[in-house]
C-alpha cells in the first residue's frame, strides 16, 4: 500500500533502531497508524524532518509498506502549529494519550479527527486564566459518540422516561442511566445531566468530569493514564486543572 500526503498528526515517537523512530500517528482516512521514520535522529536530514514532525502541528504524509508498521517516506506540513502553553499543553497530551488507548490501528474515525483538530485550537486560542475543562469534556463526549460508547443523556434506559431534573440517576456505564431511590457520591441529579446533554459543561463541571470518566474507564484498559496524573499532581500544587 502506498498513501500520499495524508493528513496526519502526530501522537507519539520513540526510538527505534539507531537513527531511526516509532512513530504513532492519526491520519483521516487510514486512522491509527504506526511508522518508521528511518535516519530522524541524523543532524544531516533529520534535523528537517524533526522541526515539522511534532504533535498539535497538522501534517501530510506519505507512507508505504505492509504490515503493522510502515515506513514513513515524506512529510510536510499541514497547517499551523497549536500554541499550547502550560496547563493546555498537558491537556494536549491527554488528549493523544487518549487517542492512543481508544483508537484501533487503521480504524478511521473522520469525526474524532475532526473534533481533535477542533479541541487543538480551543485550547489554543483559551485565555491563559480560563478554564480548560469544557474544551476537554466536548472533545471526550464526542469520541464516545463516534466510537459508538456513549449514552442517551435525555432518558432511562427500562422505562425510557425522559429524565426528570429533580430526580437521581446511576450510571451503568455501557448500558446507560437508572433512577435511583437512594442517592449517593455515585449517582447524578438529573438537572447536572441535562446541562451536560446541552453541552454547558460549566454548569455541572464536578459531575460532567465524572461522568465521563466513567465512560470512558471501561475502554482504557486496567492501566491509569499517565498524564492524568500529572494533572492530579499539578491540581495538588495549583488548586487548578482539568482532565
């Protein structure tokens, strides 16, 4: 197979072989893909290659081969750079992270490419004070959706009664919401899941944050994410974070 100047961003990289890389990417039409990206790490050629293959840039590539792992022949790139900074620069990286444990190889998902580029350049364009977590929580929804893991938000799933905003609900989470008698730490009211099915994430951020995380757990695997640690660990410091 042979492909030519494929959107792309890149997700990840890591030494392979002498002067060579792995590199995981994420391309439109050919989903998750591994490359080898021979001599990047020579000054003579790979010094080029090195200033345009970096993540949040878009990117076009051309790659060849068969098999798991390819090999990238030409890079290009795609578009401007995202400006991430600080706090949004971690969530970029939650982000790819996210990508890497969701994705299966060669699975295209237009929609999460699209909504990936799109949360790249809000977090970009955020204010430095602002908060990161609707930027977050629209990009997470979204691929559930896509990928076919989410929940309908507006009713329960035996009785298929629209949700009352008074009540409280649990989550079963590859099934969808039950009313609960007994409400705890673990259920949700109803008026904070009908603000997340909205999109206004500010109005419930606490139960949209563990909303989707509990989504999402059953997807990634028994290993925590690395960078949402980080992000514990920085919200310990700073009282500030998102993820």
């Amino acid at each position: 197979m042979r492909v030519s100047l494929e959107p792309a961003y890149l997700l990840h990289r890591r030494p392979f072989r002498d002067s060579s890389q792995l590199l995981e990417l994420y391309t439109v039409n050919h989903g998750r893909v591994a490359l080898m990206g021979r001599g990047l790490t020579r000054k003579r050629h790979g010094g080029a290659l090195g200033a345009i293959l970096q993540p949040f840039r878009p990117l076009l590539v051309s790659f060849s081969g068969r098999g798991d792992i390819q090999t990238l022949n030409a890079v290009e790139g795609g578009g401007e750079l995202a400006a991430l900074q600080g706090d949004a620069l971690l969530s970029g990286f939650y982000l790819n992270e996210l990508l890497l444990r969701l994705l299966h190889r060669h699975d295209a998902q237009q929609l999460v490419f699209a909504a990936y580029g799109g949360a790249l350049g809000e977090l970009a364009g955020l204010p430095v004070d602002a908060s990161l977590e609707p930027a977050l929580r629209r990009f997470e929804f979204a691929a559930l959706d896509a990928l076919g893991y989410g929940i309908d938000l507006r009713v329960e799933i035996d009785s298929h009664d629209h949700l009352s905003e008074e009540r409280h609900y649990q989550l079963l989470p590859e099934r969808g919401l039950i009313r609960c008698h007994s409400p705890d730490k673990t259920t949700y009211l109803g008026a904070d899941l009908a603000a997340i099915c909205r999109g206004d994430y500010e109005a419930a951020p606490q139960a949209a944050k563990r909303l989707v995380r509990n989504l999402l757990e059953p997807h990634l695997g028994d290993r925590p994410l690395n960078t949402r640690n980080m992000f514990e660990q920085a919200l310990s410091q700073s009282g500030a974070g998102a993820a």
